[in-house]
C-alpha cells in the first residue's frame, strides 16, 4: 500500500520531487537533502500532498 507524494524544498517552497511511501510502516513525514533546481544547491525537502 504504497501512497504517492510530493517532496517540497524547504527554501523556495517548490515542489521537485514524487516519490512513494508505504503510509503502513511510515511513522513521520519523509524528509530527504536533494538538489534543487530553482535554488541550485542541495536543500532539505520534506514531504507535503
């Protein structure tokens, strides 16, 4: 029962990624560093719907 989502990057608020997450085993929110285009650095992004 995989759910999918959207990762938001924690600087400009854009949405960059999608991913799935297993909302059966996941406890808390998916947090992730990625490279962010719009900032153009690596940033924290978390998971929004």
């Amino acid at each position: 029962m995989a759910d999918i989502v959207g990762l938001q990057c924690t600087e400009c608020k854009r949405r960059n990624y999608v991913t799935l997450v297993n909302k059966k085993k996941a406890q808390k929110k998916l947090e992730k560093k990625k490279f962010c285009r719009f900032c153009e650095k690596h940033t924290l992004h978390k998971e929004c719907k």
